[in-house]
C-alpha cells in the first residue's frame, strides 16, 4: 500500500444531496454523495501549482497488458493483427517511468515482455522492445482468463508503486476454466489492482467480461469491431496514466441502532458496493472506490434510523473519504459529509423526493430492467422482454439518457418512449444486443 504525501494528492471534496425530513415514524434516509477529486498532477500540464505534477510526470505506476492469444483469435485473421497494433498503442500512451508487462493469455498465461516474472520501465528503448516482442503474438490455444489475472497480480505485486493497473482483452468465453476458478481467480485480485475489461468482435461472455471489470472496479466495453481497437485502448491508457490515487475508500459511520441499507456508485455506471464493506472500527466500514485522478462520481446511500417523534432529529451517518494502511490504520483525505434525519408533521416536506435521489434511482432500475429484459428475450419470454425493455425505454426518456435510448431502439421498435410502448424487434445485430447489455449500467448525471 502506498503512502501518498499531501503534495501529490489532488484534493477532495463531498457533497451530500438529501431530503433530511421524515414523517413521524418514518426510518429510512437516502442520499446521494457526490465525490470530486480535483487539482491533481493532470499529465502533461505545464502549469505550476499546488498538487500538480511536472510535465511527463505523475504518481508511480505499473500497468499489464493481457492480451487474448486464443485459437479463435485468428477468425478473422484481422483480429490477432489489430489486437498486437491496439496494444503497441497502448505502449506508446504509457509515461516514461511507468512499470509495465505484457501477457499472453490462453488456456495458460505467457510473458511476453519482458519475461523472468519482472517488469519494464518505459522508455523509448523498451517501448520499442516491447513492440518488437508484440511481433510475435500469434493465435493458438484456449481461454483461462484466471490465470491472466494472476499473472498478471504476480507481476504488478513485484513493483513498489502507488497504482496498480490491469487492461485485459478477450474475444471468447472462458471455457477452460471454471466459472468458480474464474471467481476465485477475482477475489484474490480485489483489491491489489484495478481493470479494463474488453470484449472484441461478438463470440464472447458479457457477463463474465463485466464480471471482471465489476470485481476489480475497473470499466467494461465492447469493441465489435476489432479495427477500433487501437483507439479504444490508446484511450483507456490515457485515462490510467491519469489516475493519481489508489485505493480510495468511502468510511460510512453510523450511529447505534442505525443500519446500513445499501451502498452504491451510481454514476458514471451502476456498481454495487454494499457487500464489499471492510469494518473499520466501532460502527465504521470503508467501501473500496478504487483509483482516482481529476473526475467526480455519485454514491447512493440508504440507512434505516430508529423511529422518533416530531421534532426531533439526529445524525444518520457520517461519510469520510480514507486510504486505508497496514495495521488498519487510514490517511484521512480530509473530505467529510454528513447525511441527516429530522421528523416532521409538514407532510409536504416529508413526502418530498430529493431530485438527486429520485433520477439515480430510476438510473438503478434503468440498468436492472434492461438486464432482465435481455435475459427473457433470450429465455424466449417475448411478453416478459416486451414489458421490461419497454419500461428501459420510459426510463431512459425521462432521464434524458440519449445514449441508452439509442441502443434500446436498435433492440426494440419504440412506438410511445413516455409510455414504455414498444415492440420487440423480429432481427437485432448481435453487436447491438452485446452493446446494449455491456453498456447498460452507464448512467447520466443529474442537472444540478
């Protein structure tokens, strides 16, 4: 774990969005709490100021890039060639002074660069080492996704550097493992780096590819066409080279008698976080929210207080944003949030729904019905599928979730979008299915 001094550690900030007020009787407190990290060491700036790096520089970093060398990626042979040329523009985006590897991932995992379980620091030198060794990537073999995350564990543990970064591409189901080898696989890897996870061409598992970039609180995508590899990770390492802080953790406390309903990130995408909770103390627990550099996301909280009296209030839960150390010790990042709860007879004030609250609860169940309705369309539950995409494309209308509402269109005939009426479509692309459910937990922000 790193430990990270206050000149390079952009500053944060938590704003917390909530209807306080609860009609006599009334137990359960939402709120929405939006986190910003800003004022780090935006790369290539040459501005100097407070919290920002030098030109070129940034925090201590290593990154391993695991590339799909399977049988199936030579169908069609373009793929294994766009592969090698996305992951050369990968190489080229690293900072000088990055660590990094790359994998060859199979039914087995292979170092490619540089090999003897060591890794590279990037320099024009090695970067053109690495490129060269890239040449020799060919298809053969079949898919274990768990041992490329372990090799590529092992590898990123041998570096003393404050981030951790993983960028895994695969074009098939992993079928030479098992579903609970691959899980295993992803527990032990929780929280000792992060990962992009990228699904290239139509032939492999959403879920299982989603699963990955959900475990290790990393992104998830599709790039059905293999020749918009190379931007798709050009842009993924950009954004790595940018995280400035790892292992950032939201601390919740409570008070006696309160209990913690839920916990989750609800924007950029929908992530669950509760069951993911590490006790920190008397009614304490941090939720891991991964590596940061300049950017703002959106957590929903739910707590359930004990029952009181008109007039009274009390503090719900306390929010402060730590980097846990060894010993069970934590840097405290200095950014508090405090979520309230006060009984009221002004029922125009306790039957109010936050804005905040009210638009990342529907992004919530936007994400679960598209998921449901995707399903029962392939189980062959047309009135089912109909029904539930057909409340995706109300949701997506009323949020203003463009993006969404396109990819729904290319699913379903949208006949009244306000009214949730639509039609399944009789042919959808598979691409635009697989789309559709990878992306389908990405949500927009609410207008503040």
């Amino acid at each position: 774990m790193a430990n990270f001094s206050k000149s390079n550690v952009p500053q944060f900030s938590v704003d917390v969005y909530q209807n306080e007020f609860l009609p006599e009787g009334g137990r359960e407190v939402n709120a929405i709490v939006t986190v910003t990290a800003t004022g780090g060491g935006t790369i290539g700036s040459t501005v100097t100021a407070p919290y920002l790096y030098s030109p070129g520089e940034g925090p201590s970093a290593a990154v391993v890039l695991m590339v799909d060398c399977s049988g199936s990626m030579d169908y069609p042979p373009a793929k294994m060639r766009n592969a090698r040329d996305a992951t050369a523009a990968a190489i080229d985006a690293l900072r000088d002074g990055v660590h990094f590897a790359v994998v060859g991932g199979t039914h087995l995992a292979r170092e490619v660069y540089p090999g003897g379980g060591a890794l590279a620091v990037a320099d024009a030198d090695t970067r053109e080492r690495a490129r060269q060794a890239l040449r020799g990537l060919s298809a053969g073999g079949g898919t274990a996704i768990g041992t490329w995350l372990r090799l590529a564990d092992r590898l990123l543990a041998s570096a003393d550097v404050a981030i951790r970064h993983g960028i895994l591409l695969t074009d098939g189901r992993n079928e030479h493992e098992s579903p609970e080898d691959l899980k295993a696989a992803l527990d032990a890897c929780a929280g000792r780096f992060t990962c992009d996870a990228r699904g290239v061409g139509t032939d492999w598992d959403v879920k299982e590819v989603t699963a990955v970039a959900s475990a290790l609180l990393g992104s998830a995508d599709i790039v059905a066409d293999p020749a918009g590899l190379a931007d798709d990770f050009t842009r993924m390492m950009e954004t790595a080279m940018g995280k400035e802080v790892a292992d950032v953790s939201l601390r919740l406390w409570t008070p006696v008698g309160t209990t913690v309903r839920f916990v989750k990130q609800v924007a950029p995408t929908v992530e669950e976080l509760t069951g993911r909770r590490v006790e920190a103390g008397p009614r304490a627990g941090d939720y891991p929210l991964g590596s940061w550099g300049d950017e703002s996301r959106d957590y929903h909280v739910c707590v359930e207080v004990p029952p009181a009296g008109i007039g009274r209030e009390m503090l719900a839960a306390r929010l402060s944003l730590v980097i846990p150390q060894p010993g069970g010790s934590a840097r405290n990042l200095g950014a508090q949030g405090l979520v309230r709860a006060v009984w009221t007879d002004d029922m125009a004030a306790s039957t109010s729904i936050n804005p905040q609250v009210a638009h990342y609860t529907g992004q919530a169940e936007l994400a679960q019905v598209i998921q449901q309705g995707l399903d029962l369309r392939k189980e062959g539950d047309t009135d089912g599928a109909t029904a539930k995409l057909g409340r995706a494309v109300q949701l997506a209308s009323a949020s203003g979730n463009a993006d969404t509402a396109k990819l729904l269109a290319k699913v379903v005939d949208v006949v009244d979008a306000a009214a949730g009426t639509v039609r399944l479509k009789a042919k959808v692309e598979e691409a635009d299915e697989m789309t559709l459910e990878t992306r389908s937990t990405k949500t927009v922000r609410v207008k503040k």
